[in-house]
C-alpha cells in the first residue's frame, strides 16, 4: 500500500488529458491514459487503478458506456469513477449515476476541489482493497485449517529452530492418545522415533547437498 495510487485518465482529446494530469500532485500519483473507451478498459484490466476520471462526451463509446462497463467488470466493478464533464444539467448527472458513476467534476476544472476529491476516494479505496485482502487471507486460512483438521493422516504445524507444534489435527490426537493441548506442549522430536530422526537428517542433508533431488516421507 505504499505504492503511489494509480489513476486512469480517459479522455479522447490530448489537452484535457494534459490539463488534468497537470492539476493533479504527479508525486502521490501515477497516472496513466486513456484515449478512448475501448483503450480505457484495456489499461484498466491490465492495470487496475485506484480511480478513474472518465470524461462523458467522447465518440464511440461515450463516458456512460464505459462505466457500465466497468461496472459489469468483476474486477473492476468497485473502482471508484469520477466523471469530468462540461454538462452539469440533472439529466445528465442521473445518466451518470445510473452508469455507476460515484461523482462528478464539473469543467472548468477546480485544482484545489479535485486534488481533495481524488485524495479521498484514493485513500477510502485503498482502505477497501485492504480489508478485502484481509478478509480473503481470512477466509484461506479458515479453509486450509478445515483441511488440515480434517485429513485422514495426522498431520501438525511446527516452527523452526526447535520445531515446536503450533497446530495438531483431531487424526494424529488419536493416533498419539494426546490432547491438542497437551502436543502444543511439546517438539516434533518428541514425537518422532530416533530412528526416523535420524534417517530424516541424513537425507535432508542428502537433499541440501544435491545427492537427492527431492525429500518426502
């Protein structure tokens, strides 16, 4: 999250492009650029952005159709979309909102009024991509634990050096006559027969040295 938010600028013609890019801080973004609709979808799939200014009028595909689109893009459809536009009329701004537009800019263009709306939404995104990116580390961590405590082998989770079980599952309890709580207490060695010790050694070592080329038990 330490990367500059990426902003998508779609607009057919080169000044505006030029004048929006100069009113936004260039150091907080990276912006990249759209020509045309079609073009605009492309970067974006390639390059999610964190927020698009997308102007209305442009020929083709008007600035509407290319957040419908965006929206029936299931990577894309939370990307926030800020429409540019000379045309302030209630017609047009429901047209907008209906499209999935989440504001308006008005041309002319106020520095100070954009700088404070991109610096917004950016971060509310940013702030949404984050707990989305937890909530999905969450839910494969409950998913490998359910495999996990649900294998037919006896399977445990231990941390180097020492390789103290953090994580026992119920197959390996039964195996062993121990409680989970009680293998937390204790070392994959004090587990394991000397003799595997032993033979699990020599062939890592067999595997570091090269005399092997993989390790399985």
């Amino acid at each position: 999250m330490n990367q500059p938010a990426i902003i998508l600028v779609v607009d057919d013609v080169a000044a505006n492009r030029e004048t929006l890019r100069e009113l936004l801080d260039a150091d907080k973004y990276r912006v990249i650029e759209a020509v045309d609709g079609p073009s605009a979808l492309r970067l974006a799939a390639e390059t999610p952005p964190d927020l698009v200014l997308l102007d209305v009028m442009m020929p083709g595909m008007d600035g509407y159709e290319v957040c419908r689109r965006l929206r029936a893009d299931a990577r894309l459809a939370a990307v926030p979309v800020i429409m540019v536009t000379a045309l302030d009329d209630q017609a047009s701004r429901l047209a907008g909102i209906e499209a999935g537009a989440d504001d308006f800019i008005t041309k002319p263009i106020n520095r100070v009024e954009l700088r404070a709306r991109v610096r917004t939404i950016t971060r509310l995104n940013r702030y949404r991509r984050l707990l989305a990116a937890q909530t999905e580390l969450r839910e494969s961590e409950r998913k490998f634990l359910s495999v996990f405590q649900n294998a037919a082998v006896g399977l445990v989770i231990a941390e180097a050096p020492e390789f103290r079980i953090v994580e026992a599952n119920r197959r390996l309890c039964e195996m062993l006559g121990y409680t989970a709580a009680e293998l937390l207490q204790l070392t994959v060695r004090d587990i394991t027969h000397p003799d595997e010790i032993a033979q699990d050694l020599q062939r890592g070592a067999q595997v570091n040295s090269g005399q092997i080329r993989e390790y399985s038990r």
